[in-house]
C-alpha cells in the first residue's frame, strides 16, 4: 500500500493505493478551509506515518487522524490546534508525527507547556504533554519576537537517537532543540538556535552523528554541530557557522565523515553541497545561479535521499537525478525530468521494493491563485540495471 495525503479544493484527503498500480484502495476525506498567509498551496504538509495496521495524519489545521490502514475507517481523532491553544503558525501544522512503541509523539506547538505532545496510539489519549516557551534559555542575540503567545513548533519533525546509550527524543522547535526523555517527556536539556528574523522557520530534522547533533536552518542562521554530555543533561557547540549549510526545509545527510544537503533560502542562490562534519568546511557545491550557457547541474533548493552508496536528488523544478556519494567532487551520473512536474516540488521521493514514487505539480493555466497547482504522483521502476 502506498498513502498519499493531499488536498482538493476544499478537502484534506487520505488515500490509500496500491503500490504497484496506483488503483485507489479507500479514501478519506475531511473539509479544511486553511488558507497559506504567504499564497503557498493550502497543505497538507506532514507525511504519513504507518503501522502494520493504522494510518496517522496531521493536517495543516493541526488536526490529527488514527484511520485503520485496511479499511480508511475513522479510529480515532483530536483536534490539536483547539484543545492545545496553537497560535496561528507560518504555514499551517507541518511537523511529521514519530512512533515510538505504541505511542505517537507530535510537535504540537500548544501553550502553555504542550510543545511536545504524546498521545496512546490505540486510543487517541494523552500520555504526557512538555515544553513552553520559558523552557528555552534567552535568545544570544536580539530577535523579532512573535507576538504572545509565542510560537513553539516548527517544520522539522521529531528524532530518536541513542547518545550514550541513553535514549533521546529530539524536537527541533521554533526557539531551537529541545532533548526529552521519550518515556515520560522529561526535559533533559535545550539550546536555542533560529533566525533573528521574526518570518523564519526551523524545518529540517536533527541529524544524529555518534554522541553530536547536526542543526540546519536557512534565513541566515547556518548550521551548528553539538557535542552531548556523557550524561546526557547539556550540550556543547563543536563548530558552528552561518555559511557552511543552511537548510531550508529538507534534512541534511551525514555519510562517512561528512554532511550533504541542500543550503539556501531562495531558489536562485542555493545549492546541493558537501560540508566535512568535523569542522563545517565545504568540500563542494553544485551551482546556485540558473545560466543557460552553463552544462552544469542546477537544482535549486530540493530533497535527496541516500541508496546503495548514491543519492536521488529531486530539485525542486521536477529534475531528478542520480548523484555520487562521494568529498572528492560533484559528479551527477544520470538526470531525468517529468512533463508532469514542476515548479514546486518539494517532497522527497520515496524508495519502497525498488520502486521510486515521486510527486509535484504543474501549473494550471488560467486557474485561480488558490487553485492555481495540479498535482500528479509518479512511480518509477528501478529494478532494471
């Protein structure tokens, strides 16, 4: 099976397909009337999280859905962003829910002290709820605060790790990390890290690398490295620097020593780049300037993600590419693009039983600012050599 969470005019839709033929299985539909403040496509904005028998969704309204996966039947379902007083965020609810044993954990965003919200996967309850804004120490330098109350949640979504062979969840908030205990939400220890810039966004995932933790983020705040305390209480900044990588949106690679991801606010501008973890050097990047004259690569801002010792890179113009795993140099093997896709995609492909599902959409000529995007879904067969 493969679901697709997505929106239709006035409707946030479930859908559940065969994975190897498209075919609709069940669909789900609940109405939304969520409009983008800044003119971007109304949601939804978080992925899917699968069990072997349940479907969760978090819709850009903040309304979280449990629907048995066999059937699309309606288990159970909250509605966050009323029960936790959410203030109004960016874009919507964005932060894909995590599993951890039989509960969800979701970046709720709520005051005042349900930033971090676990709820019974069998029942929808609340096991726990953590984390308000005074959790967090004073910001290093002067920001543009929001307006109370403050926003918590982000667009990156929660991580588990074992550092020091002690479990860690991980929440890369709207003021920075926070470290919980993922049994009972205990705070275990927080560092800020956003923009100045009071219309920003934290929303690519932690990267755990051994006992450290990679942070990204674009609107000039750049990249940091922790090192974790053995007792798992604090961390200590080994590098960080506002150049080496800013991710937008999608999350950061770490392989073998080094760090490879998208970094740039703005199409123009950004790029596809390698960074050695040690010490945040740049070892390379792809051009950040669309030129016409040019044979190289350029993708803009995009996702990757890592197979068999290579990335598939999606730019977010629909260019999809075969890219080498490798600090000595750039070096893209192959590239296709799609007549169905452009212009934004900005979700990561999927790769599932070497198949390759991929989407984006196409503008429609003459529709209206609100439907102005046609989404289409791709899969690609990749068995072949």
């Amino acid at each position: 099976r493969l679901v697709f969470f997505h929106r239709e005019g006035d409707e946030e839709i479930v859908e559940c397909l065969s994975a190897t033929t498209g075919a609709t299985l069940w669909r789900h539909a609940a109405p939304t009337d969520f409009l983008d403040p800044y003119g971007y496509n109304g949601g939804p904005r978080a992925a899917p999280v699968l069990t072997a028998d349940r479907c969760f969704t978090f819709g850009a309204e903040g309304r979280l859905t449990c629907l048995d996966l066999a059937t699309g039947k309606l288990l159970w379902q909250r509605d966050t962003k009323r029960e936790c007083d959410v203030p109004p965020a960016f874009f919507g609810a964005g932060s894909t829910p995590l599993i951890d044993g039989d509960q969800l954990i979701v970046m709720v965003g709520g005051h005042p002290r349900a930033g971090v919200v676990a709820f019974d996967i069998a029942t929808g309850k609340t096991r726990w709820q953590a984390i308000g804004f005074d959790d967090f120490p004073a910001a290093p330098v002067r920001i543009q605060r929001d307006r109370p109350p403050e926003k918590l949640a982000s667009y990156a979504s929660p991580a588990l790790a074992a550092i020091h062979g002690q479990r860690h969840l991980l929440c890369f908030m709207r003021p920075g990390l926070v470290a919980l205990d993922p049994a009972t939400g205990r705070k275990r220890f927080t560092f800020w890290f956003r923009s100045a810039l009071h219309d920003s966004v934290n929303a690519a995932q932690p990267v755990i690398i051994d006992n450290r933790i990679f942070l990204s983020a674009a609107y000039d705040t750049g990249g940091v490295l922790l090192e974790v305390a053995a007792d798992g209480s604090s961390a200590m900044v080994a590098w960080q620097d506002e150049l080496a990588m800013q991710n937008h949106w999608s999350t950061t690679i770490a392989h073998d020593g080094f760090l490879y991801g998208f970094s740039g606010r703005h199409e123009q501008g950004s790029d596809f780049r390698c960074v050695r973890a040690a010490d945040g050097a740049v070892m390379w990047r792809t051009p950040s300037e669309q030129s016409s004259a040019s044979r190289e690569p350029f993708y803009g801002r995009g996702s990757a993600i890592f197979a068999d010792g290579r990335f598939i890179v999606m730019g977010e113009r629909g260019t999809l590419a075969l890219v080498e795993a490798t600090s000595q140099r750039f070096r893209e093997i192959s590239r296709a693009t799609f007549p169905e896709l452009d212009h934004p995609c900005w979700t990561a492909p999927v790769l599932a039983n070497r198949r390759l599902y991929i989407t984006g959409c196409h503008p429609v000529a003459g529709a209206s600012r609100r439907d102005r995007e046609e989404y289409h879904l791709i899969c690609l067969d990749l068995a072949a050599e």
